[in-house]
C-alpha cells in the first residue's frame, strides 16, 4: 500500500460486528472477560484499547515500521523514549537547536536523574562521532530543527553513529517533516519521536505524541513504559489524531507550497536580515533537505534585523497568523519564539545557538497564500519597517 492509500485504510477497516465503514470509537475503560484470564485481546484501556490500537497501526504503516505506541502528548513520548531506553549513568548526545520542551526533559528532568547529556553544534556527521562513546544509549536528532530549520542528514548522522557503537540507537523527532515528507526509519533511524499535537492532529484541537519503530523488539520497553507510567492519549484523541492522519499528504503539500511563496517574499523584504526555509537555494542544507525530503515543510523563520522589540511588535499586529505557541495546523501561526516557545532556554545558551531575539517564527498554513502576504505585509509596516 502506497502512502495516501494507507493513511485512509489502515486500522479503518469496517467493523465486523455492525459493518460500520468507519470503526466506531470505543470508549470503554475495561473489557468483559469470558472467564478470568480469558479475554478477546483487550483487558483494560490504559494497557491497549481498540480505538488506539487502530490509530497505532496506521502511524507504523506510515513511517514503514513494524510498531508504533501512541501517548497523551509529544513530551510525554520523548520521556518514554528515555526512560525506556536510558538508565542513570549512559550518554545521550542532541543536536542543540531542539525543541524547548525537549531541552527542558534533558536538563531539568533526566540530567538530574543521572543521564550525561551532550549537545553536538555542528551538522557534520563527523561532530557526532565525537561525542559518541561506549555509554551512549541515544542520539537524538530534531530534523528540520525548531526554529532554525536546520536540516540534519539523517543517514550520514545514523552511519557515522553505528561506526563508534553499533548499539546507539538514532532516534528522530519528526514533528516538522511528518512521515508524509521524511521517513527517517528508511534513512536508518531506529525510533521516530511526534507531536502529533502538530501536523498529524493538523487542526489544533488536539494533544497527542507517538513513537513508531523501524524493528518491533526496539518498541518493546517504550510500550511497556507507556501501560506502567500510563501516559496513553484518549479514545477521542485517538480517533481525531487518525483523521488527521487521512489528509496529512494532502495537506503537508498545500504547506509546502503556501510556506515556499512566504520565504520567497520574505527574502525580497529588507526589514529581515535573514530568512530560514530549507526550500531556499540559499539555505546552507537545501541540498541536503532536497535528498532526504519530498517538500520542505510549512514552517518558516525570519529574523528582524529591528531586533527583539520591532519582532514583538510585528508579532502582535498579525491578523491571520495567530500570535500563539504550536505549529502545523490549517491555520497560520507566529510565535517569538526567545519569549515563548524557547523560554525555558537561558538567554545565553539561546545566543551560543543562534538563536536571535529578532527571530520570528511562521507555521504557515492553508489559507489563501496572498491574504497571508498582505497581512504579514501590514503587520511589518505596523512594526515599522514596511
Ligand atoms: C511541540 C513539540 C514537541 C512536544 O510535543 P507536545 O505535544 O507539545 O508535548 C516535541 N518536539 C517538537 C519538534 C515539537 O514541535
């Protein structure tokens, strides 16, 4: 089954009781058993449920995995991957342009708990190799990264890895890309981390998480970290985040295309002293992002050469892009990220990253793309720098 035709099928088959097309939504906490221990595969819905079970299948067949396990939010599947795979004393190496969020779990929560965690600042497969040693359990790659849009090249990264330890596993956050632009299971990532808060969910009214598994053995201890801790997404969330998941090409295509139209704006206006979309051929991976890409994503950054009070400004005047943290719904977003979504990272380890305080942050989505020009248009002549 090919990309488009899975996400509409896959755990959507007719249930066999009623011949209902779509599977009803099975909201039950617990399953009659015929006789102690003997029970139709399902006991107890913090252990498995129906309805996620369904939306599981259909996440794994995307990503071209053998499993996947869904959870109550992005964050909560980056913790089970750690706490899973990690114990007090190993390594992790990131990347160190990541979510806010995830730096948050490293520092403040596994860091004190005895995870050695390092940061790697360079792309270059060969930086990763460095830092790699004997206790390293995990790389953690964002890829394109949050808000800078770095790209990574995941097979480069992932061989470089396995040549200092064949039992490092590569995990990805796939968030930005989604599975419909980038499979990095394919590339040779072992786990792939999501917010399906995000562009699987599609349409802000939901939060969810998910890890899919390109060999079933490696989800093992994450599922049975998500039945211990229980961290498990609600029946509703599930059948939500699977309709997403039914018009994700479709969708990720029109955010392509709309986002590619505002960098390409974005560079011919002075008021920015840089624009970051892997779709540029000016940005320093567009080659890169071309290989392992099929389009280059909905999110675009532009830094404010006015620097951070001309980008609170501009981000407040904005009528179609809502002033607000998340990303990747149908309706277009903007956030500043140094006072919101990056918050929680110290100003100066923020500066280290390049991460300017005149850095705006766009998720780009599917409204007629002239109206979102005109109002990023009129937001900057607000700013004054129109
Ligand atoms: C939002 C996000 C997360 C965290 O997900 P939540 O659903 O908010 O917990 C992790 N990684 C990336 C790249 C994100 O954008």
């Amino acid at each position: 089954m090919r990309f488009a035709t899975a996400a509409i099928h896959v755990g959507q088959e007719p249930d066999p009781a009623t011949g209902a097309t779509i599977p009803p939504i099975c909201v039950s906490s617990t399953f009659t058993q015929d006789e102690p221990g003997r029970h139709r595969g399902y006991e107890y819905s913090r252990t498995d449920n129906p309805t996620r079970r369904n939306y599981e299948r259909c996440l794994a067949a995307l990503d071209g995995g053998e499993d996947a396990a869904a959870f109550a939010s992005g964050s909560a599947a980056t913790c089970a991957v750690l706490a899973a795979w990690t114990r007090p004393g190993q390594r992790v190496v990131a990347y160190s342009d990541l979510y806010g969020g995830t730096y948050r779990l490293f520092e403040q929560v596994f860091r004190p708990w005895g995870l050695d965690v390092r940061y790697v600042e360079r792309r270059d497969p060969a930086a990763f190799s460095e830092a790699v040693d004997e206790s390293t359990r995990l790389v953690w790659l964002e890829t394109p990264t949050n808000p800078r849009l770095h790209v990574l090249d995941i097979h480069a990264v992932t061989q470089a890895v396995r040549a200092c330890n064949a039992d490092c596993l590569v995990v990805v956050d796939n968030t930005f890309a989604t599975p419909a632009l980038q499979q990095p299971l394919e590339l040779g990532a072992d786990l792939v981390v999501y917010s399906t808060t995000k562009y699987i969910g599609g349409h802000s009214d939901l939060v969810g998480g998910a890890v899919v598994a390109r060999s079933a053995d490696r989800l093992v201890p994450v599922r049975f970290y998500q039945n211990a801790a229980g961290a498990v997404p609600s029946p509703w969330d599930c059948f939500l985040a699977q309709r997403g998941l039914k018009t994700l090409a479709l969708r990720m295509h029109a955010h392509c295309a709309n986002a590619q139209r505002v960098a390409a704006w974005a560079s011919s206006q002075p008021a920015f002293s840089e624009v970051l979309y892997p779709g540029l051929p000016t940005h320093p991976d567009h080659e890169v992002a071309q290989r392992q890409m099929r389009g280059f994503g909905g999110m675009v950054s532009c830094v404010l050469r006015g620097g951070v009070d001309t980008a609170r400004r501009f981000v407040s005047r904005t009528r179609y892009f809502a002033c607000a943290e998340s990303l990747g719904g149908v309706e277009s977003l903007i956030c500043h990220p140094a006072s919101m979504t990056h918050a929680s990272i110290p100003a100066e380890v923020r500066a280290r990253h390049g991460l300017s305080d005149g850095l705006v942050r766009l998720s780009v989505g599917l409204e007629d793309v002239d109206d979102l020009i005109a109002d990023l248009e009129q937001a900057l002549m607000f700013a004054g720098e129109g």
